[in-house]
C-alpha cells in the first residue's frame, strides 16, 4: 500500500509517524531492545504523548537477524508467523558505544544509532547489505483503512530484487507492487497461488517478513531506492539473510523455514493425466496407457482428475461407479503395468457430497461468525471447507485419504486452497482469519503429506500441491497452475518457476502444453522439451486430452525422445534432487543463482540452470529461434557435441528435437544405462561423460541411487590424452568413461579406471 504523494506529502487522509531516534537500547546477552521515539526528545515534555515503537533484534539462527517492531503491545490477538522448524539459539555477540549498539550472528551484524538520526545498517562483513534509514520504520494511521506499520530498506544503485513467491509478472520486482496475499488468478495476471513473503538480492542477502496474514510490498514502487513491506496492525516482523551469495542466502532461508524432503524416483518420471473436463472412464485411461505403450511412450504416473468422483459430489473420495465399477482391480491392473497412481482431491465438500451433512454435524467446516456452515457456491455448489484447525476435522479427512491409500492410490494432487474466506468466519482453534487464509494452504498440504507419510513411508511420500506459503516446500511437488495454451503462457510459467525456487522451493513442475485452450503443435512440442526438463513433468490440460498423437505424429517423437533423455540423466537429476534437500539449493535454479558474479545473469529469466552442470533455454517461438547467453567457459550441447564459447550471446534455430542445452565446462555428467523408466539402478551400467575437462584439471561427481542416496562419489582426473577415474565413495558396475563421443571399456566392478582415448 502506498502512504505518500510523492516525495514530500501524504495521502489523503494519512498520518505518519517514522522511527526518528533510539531513546533507550538495552543491550541484553542475545538480543537488542530498542525504544525508538517518532520525533527528537529535546526536553521532558517530549515523553509525554507518542506514538513510539519498541525494537527487538534477535537472530534465530547463525547469519540470520530478527527485527520485531511493535507499537501497541497488547491491543491485537497474537499473529500468526512463518513457521520456521529449524530455528535455534545460536550464539550471538552484543555490544554498545555511546554512538552505537550492535548485535552480531555469525558474519550477519546489525547496528543501531543512539540518540537523534534514525539508522539501522546490516552488514555482512564491512559490507553494507541494506539499511533502514530517515523516514523507513514507520506507523502509519490511514483514516477509513485502520493502522498500519511500514519498513522501507534501503537498495543500492543496480540491485535488483528477486522472489516473492510464484509470481509470473516480469522476474525482476523492481517497479512492482506486489500483495501477499493467496489468489485463484491463473499465471496471467499479478496474483499468485504461492505468496512468500521473501525477496532475494542480486546484492547477495535475502528478506523474509515474518507474518502470516497479508502484507504489501512497494519494490522501488514507492520510493524507488527501497523496499517496502507493509501490513495492517500493530507489529511487524522481519528477517534479514547473510550471504555472501544468492545459493548461501536460499541455504540460511530453508534452514530456518525448513527444506524439502526427497521426492521418490518415480515422480521424476512422466506424469499423465485424465485432463480437467474431458469426458473418461476406465476404458478411456486404459486405451490412453495402451497408445502410450504401443508408441513406445515411458509412462510412470497415471493421474485421474476431478472426474472420478461424480459431479456435484466433490469431494466425497468415492469412485463414480458409471466409469469405474470395479476401482480396486483397476488399481491392480495398472499397477501390473508398472505405473503409479495420482488422485485429484481438494479440501472442500459439496453440498450433494454424502460427506456433508456429516462434516457440518460434527463441526468439521469453517463456520460464519454466528456459528453456522461457512458456504459458497464458488466452485462446487454449496460447498463447505474443512477446518484444518480442528484435529478432528483432519483426521476425518485423512481418513477418508487413507482408505483410498489401502485401496491402491500411490499419491494425491492437492489442488486449490486460494478461496479461502477472511472475513467473518471463525476457526476451531480460534485463529484469526486474516491470518490464517495464507496459511489455509499449508496446513492443508501438510495433512496430505502426513497421511502419506505415515502410510507409505517418507522414502515415498509425493503431493502435486498447487497453492501453499512459505516453508510449503517441506510438502513437495508443486506446479504453477493454470496456465494458457501459448508462448508468452510458457515464458510465464517459468517466470513463476525461478521466482518461487529463488524462495527456497527445491522442486517445481508446470502443465505441458498449457492448462486452458488447445495447445497449437510448435507450442505443445517446444513445451513438452521444457516439461521434461523440469524438476517434475506433467501433461495436463482443462477440456482437451493432453495425448501427443492428438496434437500431431512428431509429437510423439518429441515426447519420445525427451522423457527417455531425462531418464538417462536420473542418475545426475537425483543426486541434484538429494542435494536440494540437504542445502536448500532448488534442482531448476535462475542464471544469476547459479552465476551471481556474471552482471550478464542478473536479468535472465527465459533460461534456467537444471544444477550446475545443465543450462535449458526453451524455445518460446514458432520458428525455433532462440536467443541465450552462455557464463564463461566452453560449453557442450548436449545433443549435438558442439561447442560454444561462453561470456557471450548466441542466436540459434533449433528443431523439435533440439533446443540449446549445454552442459558447464569441466563437467563430468553421470549418464544412465536406462531409457525407459525413471527408477533403476543409476550405478549399473552407467557412464561418465567428461566435458571440457581442461588437462592437469579433475572435476567431482556424484551417482545418485533410487532409494535416495549417493551410490558413488569420484573423481576424474586428465593428463594429456588420459583420463582417470577415481571412486572415493560406494561402487559402479559395468561403467565407462566417454569423452567426445568415445567410450572407454566397460569395467566390472573396478574401484578406478584408467583411460586414454584418441586425440
């Protein structure tokens, strides 16, 4: 929200009061307390009216700073904050000058001027990361719209800002105004389904405001050297994130908000789905399996959407018995195929559902004010929403999941959770709903993901989540939503994408080919090379089937051709998925997380970095024509051999079978034995690719296993024409060394190998 008209005056109706002086500071073993008058104390009869603000600066894990500013301290409910699992008490230092207080955690310190002249400078180092200076903390009264407080943190010359959640608008924030707050509004528009309230800088530090309900952020929309974040109320948090880089930053997030667990080897395999309102039953599934094996098309999960429930009935979790008569055998009968199981479920019951009348008896729903059934027609016709807050609420509706479990089901797609009321309404813990319509999502996620926790194990434990907030990456997959069927949907799409990762989310998937309208060819085949090169892959759509050989004949070949390519790289992809879990770093990741001292990284956004070691540019154009920029170094395409010079553009024109995609220089890439499924023995059969390995250098690598850990860590070494691989960790079987296409011997179960190849 903006409180000013220009530089100098106020909006109508508004009454400001900015931090101008620290009067007192008490400086305690762990943390800094602040009394911040909002005009200079020049003699006693200045103490006797406010408004002032207390600060209080704490860390809640090393690198990290806490700033907690309140005005009154006792007039609102508590808030609701980000959940943050992995805080601690790490050790911290305070001091005090005459001039000065300052706190320091780790290489993180803030320090407070006392006395006239409002400062507050976070370093890192001696490097000035951002401040909060004249006129940046304030509490602001807005006659007709209630009491706000506002800080505004200082942006240098060329910093940009980065994050904020899925957000599809342009991928750098400057100039935006952005409104925290979970929407059903499709990629097209500024709402998003995943608000995180956290901003990364370009500069090498991150800020994540510490508040559930909504807040607003000015990005150089306000005042165009800061940030501000504002909200409703009468305290304010937030946390400043120590780098020195963007990956150290996303590290110190996740470790406080907490990272994702490791999704299994299954779900990096091809998802297919029944698509939203085409027409199905059993014998329309089954004939989209059989095409799919008769095309020699890799499938692993099958999914159903809404429609295997009867209309009008969502959610009651019971198959419609007109399409599907005998669910069980069904299940088995897929499962024969090798396949898993995805169901679309959402978190509200409609009023036809037979779950209704029971839920509303047992006050299982959200309730009005006055105590009856909260109800909408938005969406499903009279339908309540379950009230997560109340854990007999939850375990109703987890049982009704695990039934579907026991029957067979492998996973669920837990769609919506946006429209969730924030006003009068009330919840079974007495939460407040303005609070609690962000966090909605989340707890409705971490049900799900419970369930299948507690049922299948978390080795195998997956949700195809579209909504959540932040620390929702502890419950993956998510997908972006509903997209449309065109290019500038797809550049959208990944625009969503690199912000959301850039918020700590490790894993992240999209609808091939776009959710809404019917996919022209040059659109669904350029989108089925960016699926599949995406942390998770999903072929979706609203009202038409999403099947290649609908679109054309090459499709098939494109769809062929790029699931087998990502299943070969599994043994790489996992080992980058395990990584993501152990530091918080996404597997789809932006160019300037990956690259941040490259100033030509810092605006990309229509390329990624798939790990360090794989750079995508989808094509987003019907000729095939693509324009990518390439760090420093001699790149390899990965499909042709050729090789590029880096710290410069290129302009390529790709077919449908290609696309620029290059792997790093110095690369060893672990390239698996298999083509067919996701899930397979990576360490059997595999063969290491050396890319660009400069002579007297060597370059680690990692082989992931299925069942989610590192089969083999090594090295390879190169002197003159001579390559040596050397296992450090674990063992390979019947693997290769293959430099420029040629290949070593196999070798059984050898600890090293030693080879040299023709120059």
């Amino acid at each position: 929200m903006k409180f000013t008209d220009g530089q100098w005056m106020l909006q109508p109706g508004v009454a400001a009061h900015y931090a101008s002086e620290a009067y007192a500071v008490e400086v305690h073993e762990d943390r800094l307390v602040i009394l911040a008058t909002t005009r200079p104390i020049k003699h006693r009869g200045d103490t006797l009216q406010g408004p002032t603000l207390t600060l209080t600066l704490s860390s809640p894990i090393e690198g990290a700073i806490r700033v907690h500013v309140e005005h009154f301290s006792a007039s609102q409910a508590p808030r609701l904050h980000v959940p943050m699992p992995g805080k601690t008490r790490p050790q911290v230092s305070t001091s005090e000058t005459e001039t000065h207080a300052r706190l320091q955690s780790g290489a993180l310190s803030v320090e407070i001027r006392k006395g006239e002249g409002w400062s507050l400078v976070f370093r890192e180092g001696d490097q000035v990361l951002t401040r909060s200076d004249w006129r940046a903390l304030g509490y602001v009264q807005h006659a007709g719209h209630g009491n706000f407080m506002h800080e505004q943190l200082q942006l240098g010359v060329g910093e940009y800002v980065y994050g904020l959640g899925e957000r599809f608008t342009p991928w750098i924030k400057n100039g935006q105004v952005v409104e925290n707050s979970n929407r059903d509004g499709g990629t097209a528009c500024e709402q998003a389904y995943k608000s995180v309230p956290f901003y990364l800088s370009s500069r090498g530090y991150g800020v994540l405001v510490d508040e559930a309900g909504p807040v607003s952020f000015e990005v150089a929309s306000e005042k165009t050297t800061r940030v501000q974040f504002s909200r409703e109320g009468e305290s304010l948090s937030y946390v400043v994130f120590a780098g020195p880089k963007p990956k150290d930053v996303i590290a110190r997030l996740t470790a406080l908000t907490g990272r994702a667990p490791l999704p299994p080897a299954w779900s990096f395999g091809l998802w297919m789905t029944t698509s939203f309102t085409t027409q199905y039953d059993e014998a329309t599934a089954t004939h989209f399996i059989d095409e799919m094996k008769r095309r020699e098309l890799p499938l692993a999960v099958f999914h159903f959407d809404c429609f295997w429930m009867r209309e009008f009935q969502w959610c009651d979790f019971q198959w419609d018995p007109r399409g599907f008569p005998d669910p069980e055998g069904m299940l088995a009968r897929l499962h024969g195929r090798g396949l898993k199981i995805s169901l679309w479920i959402n978190p509200y019951i409609a009023q036809r559902s037979p779950l209704f009348a029971e839920g509303a008896r047992e006050g299982f729903f959200i309730k009005r004010s006055n105590g009856q059934v909260f109800q909408t027609d938005q969406w499903q016709p009279g339908m309540a929403i379950v009230d997560f807050s109340n854990p007999a609420a939850k375990a109703w509706y987890q049982d009704h999941l695990r039934r579907l479990l026991k029957m067979g089901v492998d996973c669920f797609k837990t769609d919506f959770g946006e429209r969730i009321p924030s006003e009068g309404v009330s919840y079974h813990d007495g939460s407040d709903p303005v609070e609690m319509h962000n966090l909605y999502a989340l707890h409705y996620n971490e049900a799900v993901f419970e369930l299948l926790k507690e049922e299948r194990g978390l080795a195998e434990a997956v949700v195809f989540a579209r909504s959540t907030y932040a620390s929702g990456q502890r419950f993956p997959v998510h997908w972006g939503g509903d997209c449309w069927s065109n290019f500038e949907s797809m550049a959208e799409s990944l625009r969503g994408g690199l912000s959301l990762t850039s918020c700590g989310f490790a894993f992240w998937s999209h609808d091939i080919g776009g959710f809404e309208g019917n996919p022209p060819p040059a659109v669904y085949k350029r989108w089925i090379q960016f699926g599949l090169l995406s942390s998770h892959s999903r072929l979706h759509g609203s009202s038409s089937y999403r099947v290649p050989w609908l679109v054309d004949e090459e499709s098939c070949d494109v769809l062929r051709a790029f699931t087998r390519l990502k299943q070969r790289l599994m043994p790489y992809l996992y080992a980058e998925a395990i990584a993501a879990t152990q530091t918080g770093v996404p597997m789809m990741r932006a160019m300037v997380v990956e690259h941040p001292d490259d100033p030509a990284c810092a605006t990309l956004d229509r390329q990624y970095q798939l790990g360090p070691a794989l750079l995508v540019a989808p094509v987003f154009s019907e000729d095939g024509e693509v324009d990518f920029y390439l760090p420093e170094g001699r790149w390899t395409h990965l499909l042709s051999g050729e090789v590029k010079a880096g710290g410069r553009w290129h302009r390529e024109k790709h077919d449908f079978l290609s696309l620029p995609l290059y792997v790093a220089p110095g690369t060893v890439l672990p390239w698996g034995a298999e083509a067919e499924r996701p899930d397979y023995d990576y360490a059997d059969g595999v063969c290491l690719r050396v890319f660009q390995l400069d002579d007297g250098a060597s370059s680690a690598f990692e082989v992931a296993s299925p069942e989610g850990r590192i089969a083999a860590r090594g090295r390879v070494s190169r002197t003159g024409e001579r390559y040596t691989a050397e296992l450090t960790e674990g063992a390979l079987h019947h693997w290769c060394i293959e430099v420029g296409g040629q290949r070593s011997p196999s070798e059984a179960t050898a600890s090293s190998l030693v080879w040299t190849r023709n120059a």
